[in-house]
C-alpha cells in the first residue's frame, strides 16, 4: 500500500490558520463540549510559511486553502498569511463565515491578492440564520458582502466571492433553494453553492441525513490534498488529518496521522496510521477506522451539491483521479447529474 511520496504531486493543501471559532453553529462540532485547546489554537505564521517550504514545489504547486475545522478571521493578520501564499505562486482560497470581514481587515486580505472568498450563509432569512448559525447576524453578513464585492471592483482585484448554504429541509430542498436565490444570492449578487448537510463523520447526529447507499469509499486518503490542523495532539501543531470531516471529539484527535512541526510529509504518509487508513477504504474495511465507520461521506450520495449557479462548478467527488468530478443541479421538480472531465 505504500506509494512512492516523491511521485505525489498535490493539487490542495487546505491550510488552517485558526482552529477556534467565533461562532457555534447548530449543525457544526467545533464548539462540542471536551474539544480542547489542542485544537483551538493559531497556526504560527512562521511554521505556516515552513510548511510551505517544506511541501512546494516539492510536492507540486497547489491550491491553498485557508479553512479546516476552525475561522481564519479570527487570526488579525491573516493578510501576511494570504501573501505568504501569493510570495509562493500558488491560489489562495478562504472559506470562513464572515462576520468579521470588513472595513480595513477586509481590504487588506483583499489586497494581499486573495483569489477566491466563500462565505457560509447558512439560513435564507434572518430566523433561520439564527437558528442554524447561533447568532442574529443575517443582515450583518449581507451587509459585509456587499461591502466586499464593491471593494473588489473598486480596487481591481480579481477576487471571486461566493456564499455557501446546506439545505436546512430535505422536504423542501425546490423552495429552499428559491427562497435563498432571492434573499441572498439575488441581493448581494454573487455566485452560491448550496450543499446537502453531512454528519462531520458521524459527530453530528443529521436529520437532514444524505443518502443512505452503499459505502464506497470517500477517495480522501488517496486524493492529492492534504489538510493540516493549526493544533494535533498535547503540545503539538501542524496535525496532519484525512480530512476536514473529523471535527470534534472523539474522532478529532483519533485521526491525527502526523505531524509536520517534527515529521516530514514523506514519513506521515508511509507511517502506520497513513498506511492503515488507506488500506481499510482499498478493502471496504471502513469499520476498522472509528472516525470513517460512521461517516456519510462513505455513501454514494450524487446529490450532496443540489444547486450552484457557478458554470464552472465541480464537486471532487473524492475519488482519487482527475476526472471524478460531479455536478448536480436542480432542474425542474429532480436532481439531474452531469459528469465533468
């Protein structure tokens, strides 16, 4: 099972600037109770701009993105962290939720060359924000979005900003995708992509649930990416993770599988955990890993993207190889699903 390092050529590196958050969303783990400082903590800029040193062009020129389990605008220069990036030639990507995205903070990450901005806006009205996301903060966040995307023409930046929403009603996906359309995307006008929920491996008990079929595997352990914690076990930070599936405990710190503030990538993937995570998803043995056996993502859902209004939309279905992409759009009163090579 082992495969030659040297050979991987990563496409994405999502990167975590911030493991805390300054919201509690209904739907989202990352405020579970007995999920501790370990994982909390800000990725020192240094060790983010070792890292990738470390991994580029070593290991490819990827696609990095600035989320995880955590917000990154929580970290007050997040900016050196985006041009951090940018010195590397590579895309920069943020998903974050927003709130704090304004004024001077916002324009300095916009002008460090920021490449793409999505934004969780989970709620079509100001009730269900608040419902889902903990906060009365809808008009805020509309507000922030339009200060966004004017700064971005005004200043010239090539930026693209998009907003992000789960379906809250699987019963009602038709009107719930209207009603977003047009208190959201029609009024900030930007690009959405509006997503089934998941169960964050299992640690979040769904009733929204995705299809349940057949497990297959999700593809993440031999997908070229890689997700990297700003925290990991006691003491450590840089923690190497399958995925940004594994959030909360007990599945957090279950699915460490290194750590690059003293191990190479190169040993992290030939290591025992590595090695045994990809050998359970090659037998379909997802019940030997805690954190995959009771994951959603392990089904064969071709729904889990319902809507974007983004043509160049592609969902990497995981699958490990450049042409597994999959694009659901809402057509009509059915899901139909278009292959994308």
């Amino acid at each position: 099972m082992k495969n030659k390092p040297l050979d991987i050529k990563l496409k994405r590196i999502v990167m975590e600037v911030f493991g805390g958050c300054n919201y509690t969303c209904q739907m989202c783990p990352q405020s579970n109770p007995g999920r501790g400082k370990n994982f909390t903590r800000k990725m020192p800029l240094e060790k983010f701009k070792k890292i990738l040193d470390d991994l580029v062009p070593k290991y490819g020129n990827p696609q990095i993105n600035l989320e995880g389990s955590g917000e990154p605008t929580m970290a007050k220069d997040l900016f050196e962290y985006v041009k951090a990036v940018k010195n590397k030639g590579l895309k920069c990507f943020m998903y974050c939720n927003g709130a704090r995205l304004n004024g001077d903070f916002m324009k300095k990450v916009i002008d460090a060359g920021i490449d793409f901005i999505r934004i969780s806006v989970i709620g079509y009205n100001r009730e269900l924000y608040k419902k889902w996301m903990n906060v009365d903060n809808f008009e805020l966040i509309l507000s922030n979005l339009k200060e966004i995307k004017k700064y971005i023409k005004e200043s010239g930046s090539s930026c693209n900003l998009s907003t992000y929403h789960l379906i809250t009603d699987n019963s009602k996906i038709k009107s719930e995708i209207a009603e977003y359309k047009k208190n959201v995307i029609d009024v900030v006008n930007s690009t959405a992509y509006i997503w089934k929920m998941h169960n964050w491996s299992g640690n979040y008990k769904n009733t929204n649930a995705r299809n349940p079929t057949t497990r297959r595997s999700c593809g993440r352990p031999f997908a070229p990416e890689l997700t990297v914690r700003a925290g990991g076990e006691t003491g450590r930070t840089a923690g190497i993770v399958p995925c940004c599936q594994t959030l909360g405990p007990p599945n957090e710190e279950k699915s460490i599988l290194g750590h690059l503030d003293t191990e190479s990538y190169e040993d992290i993937y030939n290591g025992e955990r590595f090695v045994k995570l990809r050998e359970a998803h090659s037998t379909k043995n997802f019940d030997s890993i805690d954190y995959c056996k009771n994951c959603d993502f392990l089904y064969d859902d071709p729904e889990v993207l319902v809507w974007s209004n983004d043509k160049t939309a592609k969902v990497h279905h995981m699958l490990g190889t450049d042409d597994d992409f999959i694009l659901t759009k809402y057509t009509g009163d059915k899901l139909s699903k278009e292959k994308k090579l």
